[in-house]
C-alpha cells in the first residue's frame, strides 16, 4: 500500500504487534533490536539491523535502510536521531523521524515533561526538581510537599521502577539508596480514585495546544489497575464515570499531546481525583499497553492509527470508535518460568483473544503477552474474565482480586418495558430482540393506568432511583399509561408505543399520545413500532454508554449497506 520502509527503534512487544499491523498492509518493515527479539522473530522479509536501539551507529545503519523512523520504546539515543534529521535537511534527502526527536527527548525525562504541560495549561501534580540526591534536598522537599509524597527518577523509568513512596522521615535513606545515581524529581502524594488512560493519535508536526481540536483524534477514555506498579487490566469504557467526564478525559489527553512535536501514537496516563478532576500523570510517545484493546474493540488498532500518521495516510472518521465492551488482562510471568502458559491455554479455551510475545521463558513480573475479552455489555465481560483474573493471581502467588468487581446477582436494568395488560406483551417482541442483540439489559412490567394506578405511580416515581434511564410504556384505546408513568418519574424519560386494539386502527392511542401538556412530554413512535421504540431508547442510552453506541452505530450502517445491495440488485433488473 505504501512504498517507503518504516524503521522501528526497538523489537520487543510494541514492535512485534506494529510489525503485524503493517505486514497486514504489505508495508515494509527495518528493526533494530537483538536478532531474537519478539518483533525480529515475525518478521521473515526484511532483517533490518542486529544491535541495540541505545547505539548511535547502530541507528544509524537502519536510518539508512529507511524512509520513516519510529520508536517502541523511548529510551534511545535522540541526540543521534537529531544529527540524522539535520543532515537529512542540509542533504536534501526526505527522512522523517516520528515522533520527533524533540517529542521523544522531553518525555524521556518525566519532570520536563510535567514542565512542559504546566506551560500548555495541561493539570499535572505538583512537583519539585531533586538537584542532588542528599538527605538535606528531601528536607527542603517535604517542607514543601510534605509527608508523604514520592522521590522519582528523572530517566530511564518504567513500570514503577524509578519510583519510591517516601512516607515518612525513615523512608528517606532507603529512598536514596534505592534511587542512587539517578537525576531525580518529588512529586506530591496523589490521592486518586481511578486511574485512566487514553489512546492520542498525532496526525500534524506543529507543537500547538490551541490546535488541539485538529491535529489530534483520541480512542476512548479506559480505566487501568496496577498492581506492583505494573498494569494488569484495562477496561474499554472505563467503568462508572459519567460521558462528560469520559469526554473531558479525552479533551485533557489531546490537549497535553499536542504540547509536543511530531506524529504517531501517543500513550496518556492520567489520575481522576476524589472531586472529580484529572490530572496528566505520564505520556509514552508510542503505543502503550493501555491501548492493546484497540486490536479486537475498535475499527483500527493503535497499531494501524500509528503506521497511518507517521506516513500522513487519512484515518477514518469512526477508526476510534469502540465496537464492543473489552477488559484486557496482562500475562506475566510467575514463579515457574513457563506457569504463565497456563494462563494463556485457560484463555485460548475459554474464547478470549491471546497474544504471546515470543519472548521464552518468564521471570516473575515480566510481560510475556495479553489477553483480551469482549462482551456486548462490561457486565458480561466481567463475569467472562472473572475466573482468568484469579488463575493470574495464582500463578503469580497473590491473594489480590485487585481489578474484579463483585458480580451481581442480576444486571442493573437500564430500560423499563411497562404496558397496560399482558395482552400488549406480544406486540413488544422486536423491542425485547433489538435490546438482547444491543446487550442492552432491561426489565418487564404490567403497570396498568387504570386497573392498579398505585403500582403504576409508585414504579415511575422509583425509577431513576433504581437506575432506569428510560421508560418505554405501550398502550392502546386511551393510551393514558404513558403519560401518566411521564408525570410521575418526572426526570426519566418516557416513550410512548401505540398500540393497535382490537377496534379500531390504534390512530386514537397515537394522538392521545401526541397531546400531553406542556411541561409532561411523551415521546412517542409510529402504532405498533416496536423497533423505533427500542432504537429511540438505544439512542438515549448511546449517549453515556460507548458499547451501546457502537451496536447502535453498527445497526444502522447494516441497514444502510442491506438498502444499497436492494437498490444495486433492481438496477440490475432495470438493465436486463
């Protein structure tokens, strides 16, 4: 599809799975890692060079080989990425290093890059530079900072290494000792409530906050559990926050990755506090383990995004979107070195998708592949990887059910399906099918206007309470159940089904509907369509609920393509 060769720094995880994104596309791949490594193992075309991502020479040789630099990991030499861009310039040759050299050097280092979105207007945790490593310095930062807040390296950190929680005057000497020879910064002790992670594609070089809006796309906002500093799960929506906290999430994230210069992907970890703020805690310039969902949830990958802006290809206006519930959970390695194997087989059996990463036998800790499972709803997905989420606990000796949210004994209803009589039951079939297709979960009612008005007033007046966000109420003759279930919930809202009685054409109903007074609408669907009345529910609840969204989505461009293959197959007939 694309005739240049793409360079990529590093051949461990990130590179072996951006590999298998561009063999899907037949774009030509150069690695520089060990000969072994996971990504070099997949990739049988092109043997790109044998050495570390760390050596100037080394890069040197594959930026020879290529048109486009990227990275998967960070840490490498940007001093000799900034040479070869400057004598690409003054040569007139057309290498192009994405993300930038500049990008890369000031993420690298965590306290510039908490400097660089303070200047942005970009919410971070306070923090404070650590000149030199000595007991005096750690004074002067708790009389600012005050107990506890953490003593962090400067470079060179990742999954928690580099970090030390000084709570007290007694931690500060281990805290030395265990961060000793290493630039150093503090950091505010952040009381959060969840931590989120959202995906940022770059697709314009410019550094510019205030073009945010243009030169970013974003992937949902998921919440992520760590436990021992390393991600262990990822779950795709983030659970229990509101979509207005779920957009400004996103806004934050493309915010704060267009402070920096150059294209790709861009990883952003961010804390939602007990006041229901967010702060930006870190930022990787390359795919990240809190976007490997995106391979089976959404249109494209974090992968396919990534290779598509580093080569200025368009990406789609839906590519983002999530396409299903996900939880991704990491395979680690435990105390036997192949325990981890069981893990991946009780997955493979059990429907999740697995990926290994080639990378041999584990030491405990070590990331040795994911696995990631779908559900029409977080629910379903939740009860799946239940039972892989304790054996990952056992294979790794914890007790922790870190990340597992007690099931329920049943699922939350979102819709109340009420009518007047069981006789209308029937006529609500292809409501009930469009909601279990949606895996939207809802619940069933005879709530009669006239026969038990007690029961149908007290059903409505509760239901918001009990976490209905909208009413779908069927009736025929009068029709008066949906107004009058209207007046009583007050907040939720209503939709009104006319039904077709026995006399009549069911227009009475339909009307009667139509007229409520100002002040207690009732929206109401077509007599006897039950589908619209689903379709009109779904609608509402797409807008906090990103799974429903997509079923929603993904239904009407269905019913969109089946109208264009009728149109295509009479057009046919018009010609013969």
């Amino acid at each position: 599809m694309d005739p240049r060769t793409i360079g990529i720094l590093g051949g461990g995880q990130l590179g072996r799975m951006l590999l298998e994104a561009a063999n899907n596309r037949n774009i030509n791949v150069a690695i520089l890692d060990k000969k072994a490594s996971p990504a070099k193992q997949i990739n049988g075309t092109n043997p790109g060079v044998d050495g570390s991502f760390a050596d100037a020479q080394a890069i040197r040789k594959l930026a020879s080989q290529c048109d486009v630099l990227t990275v998967e990991i960070e840490h490498v030499d940007t001093h000799v990425l900034e040479e070869l861009e400057n004598e690409s310039l003054s040569q007139g040759k057309n290498l192009e290093i994405q993300p930038s050299w500049q990008a890369i050097r000031t993420i690298q280092d965590k306290y510039l890059q908490k400097m660089l979105l303070l200047e942005g207007g970009i919410d971070v945790a306070q923090s404070m530079a650590v000149p030199t490593a000595s007991e005096k310095e750690l004074r002067v930062v708790e009389s600012n900072l005050k107990y506890p807040f953490m003593l962090k390296a400067r470079t060179g950190a990742y999954d928690g290494r580099g970090n030390y929680a000084v709570k007290s005057e007694k931690d500060v000497q281990p805290a030395l000792d265990a961060l000793k020879n290493r630039p150093l910064y503090a950091e505010v002790w952040v009381n959060f409530t969840m931590e989120l992670a959202v995906m940022v594609i770059k697709t314009k070089d410019e550094a510019d906050t205030s073009s945010w809006a243009s030169s970013t796309i974003s992937y949902p906002t998921v919440e992520t559990v760590h436990e021992d500093s390393i991600c262990k799960l990822v779950y795709a929506p983030a659970r229990g926050i509101s979509n207005e906290t779920n957009q400004r999430a996103q806004q934050l994230a493309r915010k704060a990755i267009a402070s920096f210069k150059g294209k790709g992907i861009f990883g952003v970890e961010m804390f939602l506090l007990e006041d229901n703020s967010i702060l930006v805690n870190e930022i990787a310039p390359r795919p990240h383990n809190s976007g490997h969902y995106t391979i089976e949830s959404c249109r494209l990958s974090q992968y396919d995004t990534h290779l598509s802006a580093i080569l200025d290809r368009p990406i789609p206006a839906k590519a983002t979107e999530l396409l299903t519930s996900a939880i991704m959970l990491n395979i680690l390695g435990g105390e036997d070195p192949k325990s981890f194997l069981r893990l991946a087989n009780a997955a493979d059996t059990a429907g999740a998708k697995v990926h290994l990463y080639g990378k041999g036998d584990a030491t405990k800790g070590r990331k040795m592949g994911h696995l990631t499972v779908l559900g029409n709803t977080m629910e379903e997905a939740e009860q799946d990887i239940e039972p892989l989420i304790r054996l990952a606990d056992e294979i790794r000796g914890k007790q922790s059910t870190r990340g597992i949210r007690a099931p329920k004994r049943k699922t939350q209803p979102f819709v109340g399906v009420v009518t007047g009589s069981i006789s209308d039951q029937p006529n609500l079939e292809a409501c009930y099918k469009i909601f279990n297709d949606f895996g939207i979960p809802f619940e069933k009612g005879i709530k009669s206007a006239h026969r038990t008005p007690d029961a149908m007033a007290e059903y409505a007046k509760t239901s918001g309470h009990r976490g209905i966000k909208v009413i779908i109420a069927a009736a025929g003759g009068a029709a008066h159940l949906p107004g009058m279930v209207a007046a009583f919930s007050k907040s939720v809202p209503v939709i009104g089904l006319p039904i077709k009685p026995t006399i009549g054409d069911g227009w009475d109903s339909l009307v009667s509907m139509t007229n409520m007074p100002r002040g207690c609408p009732v929206l109401t669907v077509g007599v006897n369509n039950a589908v619209n009345a689903a379709l009109g529910a779904a609608r509402i609840l797409a807008g906090w609920d990103e799974g429903v969204k997509a079923k929603l989505e993904g239904y009407v461009d269905n019913a969109a393509a089946e109208s264009l293959e009728n149109d295509r197959k009479l057009q046919q007939e018009n010609q013969t």
